[in-house]
C-alpha cells in the first residue's frame, strides 16, 4: 500500500481495490497493525491491539463469496471502548469496570463487522467518557500534530488513530461533544449524527439521550461511507449537490465566562466566505445559547451517574467521584425534565427558520495541555474542559446532527482549526454536502507530520 499521505489509505479506496481484487483483506491488516506499531508508542491512541484477531478476520473475509457485495470490505477500523466488543473487555477507560471479555458486539460494531470492516483495536479514553482530555493514570494520550496538547476527549483515542493514519476510519461516540472536539483538535472529519439514526445503547441510558455514536475519519467521502453503514442506510454514502443554502454565521461565545480565539473565529468566517463564494448566502447570526448549557450540565452529571451505578467508587478517580456524587443529587432533585428540551427544540426551530444549516468554530481555544488531568480536581477539569470546547453540548441536547471538519492551522499551538456545521432533525445529508464543500476548497493534510 501507498504511503498514507496519498489519496490510497482511505476507506473508499481500500474497499474499492478489496472488492475488486487487487488488494487483499490480509495486507490491508498488516499494513495497518504495522502502522500502529510504528506510530501510536508516542501519542497512545490505543489501549489494546487485536492483533491476531484482526489477521483471522481478514484470512477469513479473503476467503468469503461476497466480497463486491461489502461496503467496507477489508478496511481496518478502530473501535473506541466503551461499546461491547465480543470476546474483549470493555474498560471505558475505567479500573471500576468489569475485566470479563464482552459476549456480544454493540450494533454499530456489528454493522461494521458485516458490512466488511476489520476491527484491529480499541481506542483510549477518559474515565466513563466523561472528560474533555484522554488520559488515565500512568498514560497520556497526546495529540499527533503537538504532542504538548490533549487531542481532545472523550473519543481522543479514536481521532489520533485517524489522524496518524494508522486506520483511516474510527468508531467514536459523542455525549457533550465526544466526536467533534477531539476530530476538531486532531484536524480529522468527525459526525455525530442526529438522534435515533445510528443505535446509541451507551451505558445506562446514553446520557439521557445525549449521547449518539457516529464516524471519525480522515475524508468527508470515508465518513459518509461509514455512516450510511452505521446507519444502516446505504443512501447517505451518496453526498448530495447542495444547491444554494441559506447559512447562517455564528463566532459567538455561547457564555459570558467564554473567550473565543480570534484564530479560530476567523477560521469559521473563512469558511463562511469559501461558501458565499460558490453561491450560497451567509449571514452573521447569534445563537440564543443561554439557559442551554445548565439543562446539558445537569443530564452530564446525572448520566455519569447512572453508569456508574454497581460500580466500586473506591476504584473511581477523584475527579469522576465527584462528577457522580453531584449527578445523583441532581437527579434525585428531579432537575432533568423532558419538557426541557421540548421547549429548546421550538426556540432553536425558530431560530433556524431563515438558515439551512448555522456554522459555529468546532472549539473557543486551541487544546489544553497534555497533563495527568485524571488526577486533577473536578473543578480544574470541568473549568479547562468549558473554556475550551463549549460550541457543542447544545446539539446534543437537541439531538440534531452536526460535523466538524478542518480549514486552517493555528499558528500559536500548531494544531489545526475547524469549523461546526449545524442543521436541524434529518439534514444529515446537508451537513455532509456542506462538510464536503469545506474541504474541497481547504487543502490540507490529512495526517499529523510524523
């Protein structure tokens, strides 16, 4: 295979070229379990390599009748840790979890396994994904364009293994921003899609309904690719002509106690006037963000709670005791209400009655540092976590879809910048056009530097 810098280590392509027969499922596998032991020892993207499974997968699918009949056929994809994996346990990042291998594989994991991807690792994370950084005890793990900086959370290890081109596809899941703040830090594609198009099925509840799974990958056209799998719906594959959109512009901070980096406010006008530019009509709006972020707190906490239950609280880090201890009280309160976000979707519909789609900067500030965050206070992490990557919780509340893709560099901290693509229920499609769009006018490389 071609070095991963050239169009050939993308998912289409390696699918394209397995069903075709002229490349096999087992090379595809090598290659990728080679570039993982080359590349991840700095950055740790990984918390397990399923290096001889992932062989007998693909000696097995080399074998099969049906290969032109997989969407995916052969293309390595990590699997971030906290769904169900058969035969692997699932820590979610976690020394309170259960160390028993797994008996089945969570849906998406499955429709990926049938669609013809090749699993060949599980990706790090925060404790019980609550975080905004990727790091446990004894283990950091660093983002590949500056390694000095978190590569954002909680699915870091599934956007550094994209961005480091060990696989060119990644599952992820994103509660309060889990897929777009990481992808946004590493300068990958991440999408999280609106509610109820993939199966979420984490933890207890999904942070009652917060919480969606979705792609993280080096191309628009790979994530479209793996989202019409997940989704179980082989039309979002086919990203659609635009036309002309009405959209609208918000660099906005949604909180007073927030600063925007002018870099990455610039970053979504550039973006804005890369799209007026091929026809469309932009528009500077305001986002009516306030009282959105208390009514995403308080499920945030008390979602973190309810997963937690049966677990050992000694075994939790400090930090993630507290996160649970507030939760339960917020719930036993009876503070998280669906009329909530009945009432948030009528404002936010309203506000979206003069755009298609809203772009937002993807993050106010570049990453945090890269420190032991899972041994700092649940204050320190939870202030860190809010002045850098606030753009994203409201879209989970909502359940609307939303993508991050990048345009730029930062010149300060030498990562790149990205931009939030917004749109109401069933625009999935829109977002991956407009997404699409983005980055056909933004050159850029798809890897960190090795």
């Amino acid at each position: 295979m071609r070095d991963p810098h050239t169009d050939e280590f993308t998912a289409t392509s390696i699918a394209r070229r397995v069903r075709d027969g002229t490349l096999s499922p087992v090379d595809v596998v090598d290659d990728a379990l080679h570039r993982i032991e080359q590349r991840d020892p700095p950055v740790r993207a990984y918390v397990r390599v399923l290096r001889d499974r992932a062989r007998a997968d693909a000696a097995a699918l080399a074998g099969r009748g049906d290969l032109a009949d997989l969407p995916l056929a052969g293309v390595p994809v990590a699997i971030k840790d906290n769904v169900p994996v058969a035969g692997e346990p699932m820590r979610d990042g976690s020394a309170a979890t259960d160390p028993a291998p797994s008996t089945h594989d969570h849906p998406t994991v499955a429709r990926l396994r049938a669609a013809g991807a090749i699993p060949v690792g599980l990706t790090a994370v925060p404790e019980l994904c609550v975080w905004g950084s990727t790091d446990s005890p004894g283990t950091i793990t660093r983002n590949p364009w500056n390694p000095d900086l978190v590569p954002g959370g909680s699915s870091g290890g599934s956007a550094v293994a994209v961005a480091t081109g060990t696989v060119p596809i990644a599952l992820a899941a994103d509660g309060m921003g889990s897929i777009r703040i990481p992808a946004a830090a590493c300068g990958v594609v991440g999408f999280k899609p609106g509610r109820g198009l993939v199966p979420a099925e984490l933890g207890a509840h999904s942070w009652f309904g917060l919480s969606e799974n979705g792609p993280i990958a080096g191309t628009v056209e790979d994530t479209a690719l793996m989202l019409s799998v997940l989704a179980d719906d082989p039309s979002l594959a086919r990203i659609p002509e635009p036309g002309q959109l009405r959209i609208g512009v918000a660099t906005g901070t949604p909180s007073p106690l927030v600063r925007v980096d002018e870099q990455w406010a610039d970053g979504t006008r550039t973006a804005a006037t890369a799209l007026a530019d091929a026809g469309h009509h932009t528009t500077a709006v305001r986002i009516p963000y306030p009282p959105t972020m208390a009514i995403a707190f308080t499920r945030w906490l008390a979602g973190t709670a309810s997963d937690a239950a049966g677990l050992d609280p000694a075994l939790l880090q400090p930090r993630t005791r507290r996160h649970v201890a507030i939760g339960r009280t917020l719930d036993r309160a009876g503070l998280i209400r669906d009329g909530q976000v009945r009432r948030l979707q009528q404002r936010m519909l309203h506000f979206f009655a003069d755009s298609d789609v809203v772009l937002t900067p993807s993050l106010a500030q570049p990453p945090i540092r890269a420190l032991a965050w899972s041994e700092k206070s649940w204050t320190s992490n939870v202030v860190a976590n809010v002045r850098y990557a606030p753009f994203s919780a409201l879209w989970n509340v909502l359940g609307w879809p939303a993508a991050t893709v990048p345009v730029g560099m930062h010149s300060g901290s030498r990562t790149p910048i990205g931009v939030q693509i917004v749109a109401p229920p069933g625009n999935e499609a829109t977002v991956l056009a407009v997404a699409a769009e983005l980055e056909r006018r933004h050159g850029r490389p798809r890897h960190a530097p090795r």
